[in-house]
C-alpha cells in the first residue's frame, strides 16, 4: 500500500513537472521543471522585476520597458527608455518562451537566461545600477531579506540569487495558447484568410520564424539598412566577426500584434510596414528573403494569420502582474 | 575519548594527500606593492609602471576542482587546501562560463563579470605607466571563453610545488603597453593572457 502511494505520488510529480512545457514543443534549454523552479524563487524574481529599487536612482524596473498588456514589450517606443530620460540603442523585445532560448540580445550577447538581467541592471542608459549597489540596497529592507530567506533558505542575498530569481521567474512567461495553439490541436478553425495567410507563412517566412516558437533562435540581416546615427553593427558587436555584420536576433512572431514598434530599432511602427519592406527589398543579401513577393490581398492575409498568434490568457494572466505586496509601506 | 581518535584518524590518513597550496603575486623576488613605481628594462614597451589593481582566477583542477580568485588589494597570499592537485589554469573554463549564475568567488557581483556580454574576466590589471616622460594610465580586463577569443590558459608548473606567483616583472617586461586600454574578448587580449599565463611560476 505503502508502495502504491509512492507509485501514485511519483507519477503526480512527473505529471506536474511536464505541465509547464506546452504539447509538442521542445524541450527548453533552461531547466523548466520542479526540480529547479520553485514557487518562492519565482515569486522573489516577479517582485524584483516590477521593483524600481533595481536602477541607480529607484524610477525604473523591468517592468518600465516589459509590461505584460503588450507582451512584455515596450508599445510606442522605439528604442529603451531608462534613468534621466536616457535613450539607448535598441528597442525593448518582447518577453515570452525564454526558457527555450539559446541566447538573448538583439546581438546575442548574453548565454544564459540567469545572466541576462545583469546588462540592463547596470547599462548607464537602462538602470544605471550597479549589482554591488543594488545588493546594499536589498540587504537593507528586511522585507527582501526575507524574501530570499524564503526563496533560498539564505537571508544573505546575493548576486547570483538576484539573478536566478529574476530568471526563474522570467522562465515562467510562455505563451501557447494563442487561436494557432487551439487550431493546431484541433479545438478552434482558422477563418479562410487566416487559412490562406497561414500558407504564405509556412511558405515565405518559416525558414526563419519556425513553430511553435516561432523563431530559430538564429541570427540574420533582413535587409533593413544601418541607421547612420545608431550605427549599430548587431552580432557583430560581441564577435567582431565581419561575417557577423548587421546580423540580429530572429525575434519570435507570438504577440506580434502587441509587440510594435519592429526591429532591433523599432523604426517600423506596424505589421504592414514590416511586410511592405520585405516586398520592396531589392536584392537581399539573405537568400531566404528572395521568394516573399506579396499581392495586396495577400498582405491581409498574411496579418490576419499573424494575428492568430495572440495569446490573451499570456496578456492577462495575473500571475504575471505587478505584485500588490510592493504597495506596501517600506521599513 | 572515542572521537579524539577518530579525528586523529581522519588527520592521519584521510588528508594524506591534502596539500595548501599558496597563491600570491610578486615583481622579481619581492612581494608586489600596489601603487609602487617598479623600473623595467629599457627595451621595454613602458619605462616604469605601478599597479593599482591585480585580480586573477585560477582554476585548480583536482579531484574537486577549485577556484580562486586572488585580489592583491585585499589580501597578498591566497591558500587553498587541494587533494591531488593535477594542473592550474588562468581564468575559468568555458563550460563554467555558459552554466549561468554561480555562486562563492564566481558570484557576478563581485567584478569579475562582464555585464554588456556574457562572460568572467580572467584577470584585471589596472594602473599607470611612463614612457619617454610620458604618464598613460593602463586597463586590462582579460577575458572570453569561445574561439577565436578564449583565453583560459593552461599555467606550467615545476613538479613539486606549494606556491604558484604570479611575477609581474615577467609580464611588464613581455607584455604591450602601447595599447593601454584592452578590455574585451579579442586578439590584443589573447596575447595578453598568453603573457600573463607565462609570468607565473610555482616553486
């Protein structure tokens, strides 16, 4: 009997440490399962990411350029926003399935999901902090000294539990339950443009946005020109590599229709700019760009499809808004 | 009296091959002094030069491996006990570097992370230096784990050893300081840690 409950019990565990990877889709690249995440670290990771203690002067958090109504993505901003009205150099991406990246950054300069919140932590035009900085300043609020106690049975915090927090939290935004999900498992039917808009999707631009995420994970130049006044080489940057010139991050296309504005620049304000470069690019040095020659019909289409990839329980889901426990009075 | 014997036990058999192993920088056969002026030969790239900061990793590669980070500003001997210590590494290896967050000498707050790319710095020599009357002052941050730029580099050592030095002569003397600022992954940085790895020696 005994045995029979542990049989039962196990098969629980697995049960809900597979929950969390949607039906069909890889296996991610950071450790999704109960085994490594954990409800307190996950909770401490959502309190720091809508907390402005993170930048140098406590008036930006994450959640400054990520709000969750529009994917985690910064809506009519072209490029980061941070401390002192400053400016940077790329437009704030969308945040969702990062547990299945390989690297982060429109360069891909980052290699870890945990390693990620430390660049703009203490990017002079993003936070403007400093790890060290902040970890004073965390260690003297009890609240958060308690609050890692409870995540890592440790009231001494540190750099490396900030930053597992933030990332374990920022594992557990994934969006699969878009009206694509439902069509692809058979509870819900594309309308007849979204149908035709799926086909010259498969066709025209999955080599490089590949379900269900949606992305490749890879690099590439689409063909947009430099801005002469950002001068901003992508890849590049971290390898130095010529080769590596003007390529960037393949973004995912979930969400797109809240994800505006486009590119690493945000210089495209929606998603029929996006598809009227594509058409009118003239030889592009990426061969996979060649083929995408789009009627104007087609163009709807293709929107209508894209829209599809909204996923509306990811955009509300309140598991993943600002948490009411930071109103509280600060000792 | 039971476990005074078995603690006797422990310390006569069970550490057998433990060795402490003593890490510390010099320039020649002095003890480093942060912020002194040290004259170097004259067919070097600088006249004289002082450091104001000197922070290495080293992996130690045993049974458990082991890393240390020595930061002269805070204390001038590093020891650490190893059991069958194989070889000794500049830096941290490049399976370390992609494994996220760590915790100990290899948490990212303390300094030796860069923050705008992914990736420890291996080591940080900082200061001053005259050439032809001449002040400029020098930033090395050497670091990067993937190829074309990795610069973990394998430390020779004699046979028999307690104590691995870093001398500083050695790499004033070989390394170029006509670039002064050298602060990321690249080719500049690569022959820089192949100088650093060279200027060490264990006795």
């Amino acid at each position: 009997m005994k045995w029979l409950a542990l049989f039962l019990f196990s098969a629980v565990a697995v049960v809900q440490s597979s929950q969390r990877i949607p039906k069909n889709w890889p296996t991610p690249v950071y450790d999704i399962s109960d085994d490594n995440l954990k409800v307190e670290k996950i909770h401490l990771g959502r309190l720091l990411f809508y907390d402005p203690i993170l930048s140098r002067d406590g008036t930006i958090s994450c959640s400054s350029c990520h709000s969750l109504y529009n994917a985690f993505a910064h809506t009519d901003h072209a490029l980061s926003h941070g401390i002192d009205d400053r400016i940077g150099r790329r437009n704030a991406p969308a945040l969702m399935n990062l547990a299945w990246m390989s690297s982060f950054m429109w360069d891909g300069a980052i290699n870890h999901l945990d390693m990620q919140a430390l660049a703009p932590i203490t990017h002079v035009d993003e936070m403007g902090s400093s790890l060290p900085d902040l970890i004073d300043k965390l260690r003297g609020r009890g609240f958060y000294r308690k609050k890692f106690f409870e995540a890592f049975g440790d009231s001494t915090i540190t750099g490396q539990h900030l930053l597992i927090a933030i990332a374990q939290f920022s594992s557990t935004l994934i969006s699969a339950d878009s009206k694509y999900d439902k069509v692809m498992q058979g509870s819900d039917a594309f309308s007849d443009a979204e149908e035709r808009g799926f086909a010259l999707f498969s066709r025209l631009c999955a080599d490089c946005h590949i379900p269900p995420l949606f992305t490749s994970n890879d690099f590439a130049s689409n063909g947009i020109p430099i801005d002469s006044s950002l001068m901003d080489m992508g890849k590049m940057e971290v390898t130095t590599n010529p080769a590596d010139s003007l390529l960037f991050k393949i973004p995912t296309l979930r969400n797109v229709e809240f994800t505006y504005p486009y590119m690493h620049d945000g210089r495209f304000k929606s998603l029929y700019d996006v598809l009227d470069h594509y058409n009118d690019l003239k030889k592009p040095k990426d061969k996979r760009l060649e083929k995408i020659q789009l009627a104007e019909n087609e163009r709807v289409e293709l929107v209508a499809f894209m829209l599809t990839l909204t996923d509306r329980e990811f955009l509300f889901n309140q598991k993943f808004a600002f948490p009411k426990e930071l109103l509280q009075p600060r000792e | 009296m039971k476990h005074l014997l078995f603690i006797a036990f422990i310390f006569l058999f069970g550490l057998g091959n433990a060795q402490d192993v003593k890490i510390t920088a010099g320039f020649g056969d002095a003890e480093l002094k942060l912020n002194q002026a040290y004259s170097l030969n004259s067919n070097s790239s600088a006249d004289s030069l002082e450091f104001s900061s000197v922070k290495f990793f080293l992996s130690l590669v045993a049974d458990v491996n082991e890393y240390v980070l020595f930061d002269a500003h805070r204390s001038s001997i590093s020891t650490v006990q190893m059991n069958e210590l194989r070889s000794v590494y500049l830096g941290i290896d490049s399976t370390t570097n992609v494994s996220g967050a760590l915790g100990g000498v290899l948490d990212p707050s303390l300094g030796m992370y860069w923050s705008w790319q992914s990736g420890y710095i291996n080591a940080k020599l900082e200061g001053v230096f005259w050439k032809d009357g001449l002040r400029s002052e020098f930033q090395f941050h050497l670091g990067g784990y993937a190829n074309p730029f990795n610069s973990f580099r394998e430390i020779k050592l004699v046979e028999r050893f307690s104590t691995v030095i870093l001398d500083l002569a050695v790499f004033s003397e070989m390394a170029d300081f006509s670039i002064p600022k050298v602060m990321r992954p690249s080719e500049l940085g690569n022959n820089l840690s192949d100088c650093l790895s060279l200027s060490f020696r264990s006795e």
